[in-house]
C-alpha cells in the first residue's frame, strides 16, 4: 500500500482551498457552456451498497460497456475541473501501466484508468457533515441544495465529455442515504444495491479495518487520503452512518469502541440494508428502479445476474460477452473468517430479519446460505 508524495501534496492543497476549486469548476463550466447544454444526463446508473458487498467489481463489470463513462482513479486530486486536469495533465500518468492488485489486496487490479468512487469530494464539500454520526446523514425527497445541483449536472456533463460517453456510472458507497434525493435530480436514473451475506460481509470488512488500521499507521498518508476521498468505512477514522437515528449509530460505535468487532459490523449491516429496504417498501417508484443484487448470486450464477443488472440499467450485451464477464467472478477463498461460536451467534442475532427480507435463509444467515433466486 503506497501513496506517492505528490498526490499527497497536491491532495492536500486542494482540500484546504477547496472553494477556490469550486470556483474554478464553475469557471470551467461557464467557459465550455455550449458544449456542456449539448450534453444530456440519459439515465445516469448508480451503484451504492456498503463496502465490501461487490461493489467495485460490479462498477469495473459496468464501465465496460461502452456507452458507459465514469470516474477514474486517474481523477483525483483536482476532482472539480475534470476536462482541465484530464486534457492538461492527463501524461502525469502513464499510459499501459500496468495492473497491480489495489490495497484492498482482494484479487482486484488496477491502473490509473480503472474506475472509482471520487465524486464523493463534491458531496462532502457541498453538503458539510455528511460522514459525521452526529449528523442525520439522510437526503431525501424533500432535500434541495441548488448550488451543488447545478455543479454536479455540470460535473456529470464533463465525465461524459471526456471520456466520450453516453451514461454516466457512479459508484458511491454513501449513495444509500441519497437514493430518493438521487431519483428527485434524475427522475430516470437507475440504481443498483449490492448486498452480501452478513457473516461474509462482516468478515471482509473486519479484515479490511485490521489491513487499513495497519497501514495507516505505518503512513500517516494514507489516512489522509482516506478522509480526502470521503472513505471512512474502515481504517483508523472509521464512522458508523447515522441514518436519522444518531442513538443507533452510536450504539454501533460502541460496540466497536469496545472490542465487540463482529457484533458491531453486524449491526451496522442490518441498519443500513433494513434503511434502503424500508425506503424502497415506502416508494413504489424507487422500487421500480432499484434492483438489490445478492453477491452470492452473482458468484453462483454469474451469467444470469449479470444479465439481471446489465438489463435493469438498461445497457445490454451479448450473451457471449456476459459469459466472459461471469467467467471472473467467484466466492473469495483467500481468508478465513475466524469467527468464534459467540461472534457467529452475534451476527445471526443482529442480522437475521435483515437477512431473510433479502432472501437469505433466517436461520443460517451467520452462514451465509441463501434460498436461491434472489430479489
């Protein structure tokens, strides 16, 4: 896990003068404003679950197809002028880098080309407290922001333009407390929840934390990148979501304070899903355009579901070129949980009427089976 200097440096200016960046975005846009009107926001897609859940493979799935355009790591520091940097700067990164396995270390490569998650930068800038568990982190319906509004169209319009795409694609984990707020910008946009079972999910995020904790440690930079690109999941300055109940997630906090790691992360798990599925329960109309999509599923079945999520955002592919895609795509062997008896009987507890509204089998939901077909 390294982080080089320079972006460290040019990271950090750009966050403590992050309103003269957001000056410069609008200059930017008011200078290419013909070109901009031109563009039209066509059903933009967007992938928001908790980390860990699949969500990165699901976007790196989607961003190849080619009608898709979307952020690239190779977007970051300067996130609010994207055409400047990308046509201005574009040789700080070398063309065919070649893939390395990101700091996740989960089997995933990545170059500077691959897709991210940045556009979070301008939801923390515009909306302040958004990762604060003090703060209700919800958007709604009823939410209304003007000046991030019209710099975020702006925004999407300039990742098309420059990447010379037709649908914009964002992955963005904390986009689950944003999906009515979402859908009232872009009455046609799509969205895609992944969901993992919950002993697999809180493995993976327990192991991401102790990877993370480690790491930052040992370089204070990467824990300011961490903060920078509104990544607070796990690591050192990992934060529970408040989602209009700030006794709950500081219930969650505790539980972590305290060492129970395990029971934490579950009921963490079953906040944020029992949220987006009480949400989509209340809204008729996000239903329609929400599809939950199980990571076992995928692994299991992959053409099927990949088939499933490729048709609701409405970008088909060939049969043949799914296959291919589903042929990548199987269950991580590479940890083992290491959870004691009490740990798997504290995360069936927390999880287990979250887990059976998402079709997971109640009880053995700490195990992870499922009763096939998904939702």
């Amino acid at each position: 896990m390294e982080m080089p200097g320079w972006i460290d440096r040019l990271g950090g200016f750009v966050e403590s003068t992050a309103g003269l960046w957001v000056k410069l975005g609008n200059v930017e846009s008011n200078a290419m404003r013909a070109e901009l009107d031109a563009i039209a926001i066509d059903r933009p897609v967007y992938i928001a679950g908790l980390a860990r859940s699949g969500t990165t493979i699901l976007l790196e799935l989607l961003a190849g197809h080619s009608d898709v355009a979307t952020h690239r790591y190779r977007d970051f520091p300067p996130v609010y002028t994207p055409v400047f940097w990308n046509r201005a700067f574009s040789s700080i990164y070398r063309g065919g880098a070649e893939p390395v396995e990101r700091a996740h270390k989960d089997r995933i490569l990545v170059t500077p080309d691959s897709p991210e998650a940045i556009e979070e930068v301008l939801w923390m800038r515009f909306f302040p407290g958004r990762h604060d568990p003090g703060v209700d982190q919800v958007l709604d319906s009823s939410t209304t922001n003007p000046a991030f509004e019209a710099f975020y169209r702006d925004h999407i319009r300039k990742i098309l333009l420059v990447r010379q795409g037709r649908r914009y694609l964002a992955k963005g984990n904390y986009n689950v407390t944003r999906l009515a707020y979402l859908a009232r910008l872009f009455p046609d946009a799509r969205f895609i929840v992944p969901v993992r079972t919950p002993r697999g999910h809180v493995a993976s995020l327990a192991k991401q934390h102790r990877l993370f904790c480690e790491q930052e440690k040992a370089d204070p930079r990467i824990l300011r990148h961490m903060r920078r690109v509104g990544h607070f999941e796990f690591g050192l300055d990992r934060r529970p979501l408040n989602l209009g109940d700030a006794e709950a997630a500081r219930s969650v906090a505790r539980l972590w304070e305290e060492g129970h790691e395990a029971r934490g992360l579950a009921r963490h798990w079953a906040m944020v899903y029992g949220f987006v599925l009480d949400q989509l329960e209340r809204d008729p109309a996000l239903r329609e355009r929400t599809l939950i999509l199980r990571y076992e599923d995928a692994c299991a079945n992959g053409v099927a579901t990949l088939a499933r999520a490729f048709g609701h955002v409405s970008l088909p592919l060939p049969e043949e070129r799914l296959k291919g895609m589903a042929g990548g795509l199987s269950a991580p062997t590479y940890y083992d949980d290491g959870f004691t008896g009490e740990d798997a009987a504290a995360i069936a507890e927390e999880t287990s009427g979250v887990a059976a509204r998402l079709g997971y089998t109640t009880g053995r939901a700490s195990a992870g089976a499922t009763d096939g077909g998904g939702i």
